[in-house]
C-alpha cells in the first residue's frame, strides 16, 4: 500500500489531478475509506462509499474505489455495472476503462477486456495515472492467462510500460520456445503496391489501436494474399488482441509463404499450439466404474495382493479434508515390481458414501489396453465386493502418443530400479519409431506423419509435428529430444549453425542450442548468454552457459556470474562444481552481489553432498553479509525449504518405505489428483484425465 493519503496525493479516481485540485472535499472520507481497505474491511468499505455516492454522485473516485473493493470481495457480478456507470458517468478517465477492463477478465471475455485495457492506456495523460492502472493490468493479465495464448499478456504489459514484468514473464513461462519468441511487426517490403495502407496499419498497431490494425492487416490480406509480411503481422496483431484461432490462421499462411523449412515448422507448430489442437492423434479410453458393496473385504484383498499399491497424496494442510475422501491404489499386470517393468497398470480411486450414493470404484488407464486387462485382473481379484461395473465414456480428448508417455509414469513410479528404465526407454523408443509415425493425425487432415512427410502440401506441418511430439516428451521429462529424436523419426539432424556465416542474433530461440558455440565471439557468448537466460532455453544456456563461466578472457560481470550460477546448478559431478565454485566466488569476490550468489550456490552442491556441517557455517556467513543482497532472501529461503524438506525426507523415509508417494510440487488442485511427473504450472496442455474427476 501507498503512504496514507493526504491534499497532495494523486486522487485515487484517476484524474490525474491531486486530491486538492479534484476533490478537496472528499479528503477526509477517501482517508476513512483508505484506512477501513489497509485494514481489509472490504464490506464495510462498499457500505461507506454507497452512502457517499448518495450525497456525491458521480464522483470518479468513489467509482475507483468501490470497484477496488468489490473486486476484494470478489463480486464480480456487481464490477460491471459499476465499470459501466463510471465509463458512462467519465468517458475519458483511464481508471473508469480499466475497471471495466477487470470487470471483462473476471467474466472470461478476453477481448473486451483487452479493448477497455487499450482505451484505458489511451486516456492516460500522466505518468501517475498510468501507474494506477498497475493493480488493473494484472487483473487483466490473469484473466487472459490461457498459457498457450500469453502473447496478448505479454504485448500489454508492454504497451503499459512493465519492462521488468516482461522479463519475468519471459523467463518463467513454461511454453515451448517457438511459441515464446517474441515476434516484431515487420514494416512494409519494397515495391508493395498498397504502401500507404500497410503504413496505415502498421501505425494503427503502434498506437494501441490493436482492433483496427487487425481490420487493416485483414483488409490488406485479401488483396496482397502472397505477401509473409502482411501475414506476419496479421499472426502478431490476432495474438495481440487474443483472436488465436485467426491468428493460427495467419501463421500457417504465413508458414507457406517462408523460405526456410525450419521457419515453417515453427509456425505450424505455433498454429496448432495457441489453438491447443496439438497432434490430434484423439484416441477415447473409457473408465469402469464399480459400486463397492463391502469396503472392508475390499480394503484388505487389495492390501494383500502383491499387484496392488496404495498411493499416498501428500498435500497442503489446507487441503486435506478434499482429499481424505478418496483413496488411492495402484493395481500393475505382471511381472510385478520391483523385479521387473510390469506391462501394464491401472489406478483405482475410491470414494466414500454419501447420503445419496454408495461407496465407489472407478478403474483408469493410459490406454483401452490397459484399462482391459485391469478389468479382468480387479474382478478376478475382487469381484465379490463390488458390483456390475459400468464402463463410462472417457470425458476428454486425450491423445495416444501423450498417453504412451503417460503411462511410463503408472509404471516406474518409485519402484522401478534404474536400470530397468532403460526397459522403459526402449519401449518408448520403439512407439516412437513404429507407431508414432503412421497414426492418423488430425494436424494433417487424417494422414499420418509418413504421409504427410511424402505429401508436398503437408510436409511443413509434419516438420511441425515433430516439434509438437518434441513438446509432448518435455513435459513428461522424457528423450530423446532434439536431434536425437529427429533422427529417431528418420530426419536428418540439423545445424550445427556457424555464427560467422548467420548472425546468432537472427537465430531464432528454438534453435539457439545449435549455434557452434566455439566459433562465438566473446561478445556474441554474451549475448547469446542473456537471449537464453531471459526466455529460459533450456538445451542452449546447457550449452551456453558453461562456456561463458569458463572463458577466462572474459572479465566478471553480472551476466559471467549468472553463466557461473547455471553452470554449477547443472553439473552432475558435485566434486567438480565445489571447485568451481570456490575459484569463481575468489576471481569475482570485486563484483557486488557475487560472494552471495556463489554462496547459495554452494549450499546447494554441499546439500547434495550431504554435508550439513558445512551448511551451518554457510547459513552464518550468509546470514551475516548477505542479508541485504538482492535476490539472496528469496534464494536462501527457497534453499532452507529444500533443506528442510530433506531433512524431514530422511527421518520420513523409513517410515514409508512401501508405499510411493505422488507429491504435488504446487500444492495441486482440490479435488484433482495430481499426475507424477506432470506437473508444471497450471494449464498444461494436454489435459489429463483424473480419477473420479470428469
Ligand atoms: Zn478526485
Ligand atoms: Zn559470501
């Protein structure tokens, strides 16, 4: 919160004027008010400001206000008419258009939230009245925040002036790169015969007038329909005002227009991505469900049965009583674990009674398969406790290759030793190699990848396949990537590109990795370095990073040390890093910040190395000189909690030595159960199926 409110203060309604040259009058009230918000009394606060818009109608900052408020209190419903009114009662005052802006995003519509946004930014006249609109902007971005779709979010935390923000964005979005790359609107090619309209548009698109620059470029595309420009920046300007299935329209006409076969898949995977289409390879798998007619006989056969698991869900406390209502097994075909890699599991979730319905057993699976042999496996097993099981269509449309991965995690879990994973890996290889490329997908109008390799029309979008496949086995954590899997699928491998025969500053991110990094220049490094750190492009910083941290010829900076910071949090040889990281913490202990950062740095490797002895001293010095640097709290904090979570692990492991526990990083969601080794931020696509949660 602000300092308190006094005459001089920018008034809270968005005049852009100070409290005692808007609404001197009001001064003693807005205090009131602003005192009953710093202490949350949201309630109290719509009470007050409804009897004061009685005596005062129409007053912007009392629309400001209770918008605030009612936002607080989440009534949505009560937001728009409030927005409605003070837009009405104040056309051009921004606040009145970001309120109604919240008011949009709260209501799920993207686009006119963007537009109030927009209008809003357009009526800002000072500096202060455009900072007001902070707590507004974000609003707006949650509501918008569709993770395949975060270049609106993006180009308007721009168009307000968060550069910061961006950079933040950039580095913690968990999109694919090819659909992270930050694209610019392209200016008009030489010899375009409508210049003047294309200028137009171009300018519309500069000037926060996003809607009609894409009625521009809409209008320009007809009639100049063989020119990428005009398609690159229709794909921009569509992103910008979140029109994604138009502008996966653009892209993939875009994408027919570039020279480069590498250009194009990007594009066609980008296409498919913001409309969440992905490969389309749809497959429906059905999930029985039994009525359980004697719980305890069925609790104790499949606590006997060597097949069976239970799952332990570890949650957030405040999450527990959802969860306590089901439990969880895992039931797996032979050969059972630990001996070797079943060929099959299922999961069992039960649900208690409730007033209305008896005790419940749903079975799932990763495939029809599967779910078939569980079928036959759980009535054999325990048929006499449950009763006629009814096989329900599956509820969403999952896809077979992003099944097949899923299915790894059923069955390693926590069991499986090491060296069968290969088992596993071998397996997934040969799906890839065998099966993924002649399964219809509807990304190619029902032709396989094959096909779609061999058909002149659709080779690009195949080529886009690939990446989206690739997409698939990074969110399981899965290989081969890459190159690796590009020649797995029969492609040849691509680059290495040389920076001295393309600028690494025209490469685009997606292939970052595959610059030589050898052949850079110090200056190159760097810059290479950061494009990777900020949008975080995992296989080039590997590449990147540990080259920068090791080149002696270039002088310690704070970008050397974040390339020094990578380089240690991934190298596996601890022995290794410790060394490192002593001598680099010595060469730049001048560098402001530095000594902090390689401090954490060697908490962590001392951490894996079990050496808590050495931790405790490292706590003291970090306590003691680096308390006030910046970033070192946050990193320590989330370091402690590390520590603390292996320390518990260690005296918790004994005592759960049988039973593998899922543990969602984020807490999860009530109600959901969280999938191993699926988890990333919320919203990942593709959406998997939870037991007993349509
Ligand atoms: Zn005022
Ligand atoms: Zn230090």
């Amino acid at each position: 919160m602000a300092s308190p409110l006094e005459q001089y203060s920018p008034c809270p309604g968005g005049t852009g004027k100070k409290i005692r040259f808007c609404c001197k009058e009001l001064l003693p009230e807005l205090q009131r008010i602003d005192r009953m918000m710093e202490g949350g009394q949201w309630h109290a606060c719509v009470e007050q400001i409804d009897r004061l818009q009685q005596k005062y109608p129409g007053r912007a900052c009392l629309f400001a206000l209770k918008g605030e408020a009612l936002a607080a209190l989440e009534r949505y419903e009560e937001l728009e008419p409030n927005a409605e009114a003070f837009v009405a009662r104040h056309p051009d005052n921004p606040l009145a258009h970001a309120e109604l802006a919240c008011a949009a995003a709260y209501l799920g519509k993207a686009q006119a939230a963007i537009a109030s946004f927009l209008k809003a930014l357009a009526c800002c006249r000072e500096e202060t009245t455009r900072r007001q609109l902070e707590r507004h902007l974000w609003v707006v971005a949650e509501g918008l925040m569709d993770p395949y779709c975060r270049q609106a979010v993006r180009a308007l935390i721009e168009a307000w002036g968060g550069k910061e923000a961006t950079v933040l964005l950039d580095m913690s979005d968990p999109a694919p790169l090819w659909a992270k790359e930050p694209r610019a609107l392209v200016a008009c090619p030489p010899d375009f015969p409508w210049k003047a309209e294309f200028d137009e548009a171009l300018q519309l698109a500069n000037s926060l007038r996003w809607f009609e620059a894409e009625r521009a470029f809409t209008a320009l595309a007809e009639r100049a329909n063989g020119v990428p420009a005009v398609w690159q920046n229709l794909m921009i300007v569509r992103g910008w005002v979140a029109d994604y299935p138009r502008a996966a329209e653009a892209a993939r006409r875009y994408a027919g227009l570039v020279e480069s076969d590498e250009d194009a898949a990007e594009l066609e995977a980008y296409a498919a991505y913001i409309t969440g289409e992905m490969l389309g390879d749809a497959v429906q798998v059905p999930k029985i469900e039994y009525p359980v007619i004697d719980l305890q006989s069925l609790r104790k056969t499949l606590e006997k049965d060597p097949g069976v698991t239970p799952l332990v869900l570890v949650r957030t406390e405040e999450e527990k009583p959802v969860l306590e209502q089901g439990e969880f097994y895992r039931l797996v075909g032979p050969p059972i674990p630990p001996h070797d890699v079943p060929e099959w599991a299922c999961l069992l979730s039960i649900v208690p009674a409730t007033a209305e319905s008896p005790p419940e057993l749903t079975l799932t699976g990763a495939s029809p398969e599967w779910v078939a042999e569980g079928q036959k496996r759980l009535e054999a097993l325990a048929g006499g406790s449950l009763g006629p099981g009814r096989s329900l269509p599956s509820d969403h449309g999952n896809s077979i290759t992003g099944l097949y991965f899923w299915q790894e995690d059923l069955l390693k879990l926590d069991d499986i030793p090491p060296a069968r994973k290969a088992v596993l890996a071998e397996r997934r290889e040969t799906f890839l190699r065998q099966r993924f490329p002649s399964l219809p997908l509807r990304l190619l109008h029902g032709k396989s990848f094959q096909e779609g390799l061999a058909d002149s029309a659709l080779r690009r979008r195949a080529l886009g396949a690939v990446l989206l496949l690739e997409e698939l086995l990074r969110h399981y954590r899965l290989g081969p990537t890459g190159e690796d899997l590009r020649v797995l699928l029969g492609l040849s491998p691509r680059g290495p590109i040389d920076p001295r025969e393309v600028p690494p500053a025209t490469v685009p991110l997606a292939r970052l990795h595959l610059v030589d990094v050898e052949k850079l220049t110090g200056e190159q490094l760097i810059a290479c370095f950061q494009r990777a750190w900020r949008f975080s492009a995992g296989e080039a910083l590997a590449r990147l990073a540990p080259a920068l941290a090791h080149n002696d010829t270039i002088p310690w900076s704070p970008t050397r040390v974040a390339a020094a910071v990578v380089t240690l949090a991934q190298e596996p040889n601890y022995a290794r890093a410790l060394v490192w990281c002593q001598r680099w913490r010595q060469e730049a202990r001048h560098l402001p910040g530095a000594c902090g950062k390689f401090d954490i740095e060697e908490a962590w490797i001392r951490l894996h190395r079990g050496e808590l002895d050495d931790i405790v001293e490292l706590t003291k010095h970090l306590r003691a000189e680096h308390a006030g640097d910046p970033g070192i709290p946050e990193a320590f904090l989330r370091f402690r909690q590390a520590l603390e979570a292996h320390v518990r692990g260690v005296l918790a492991s004994a005592r759960r030595a049988r039973e593998p526990s899922i543990v969602a990083p984020d807490g999860g969601q009530p109600g959901k159960l969280w999938t191993p080794d699926s988890a990333r931020t919320p919203g990942d696509r593709p959406t998997l199926w939870t037991p007993g949660n349509p």
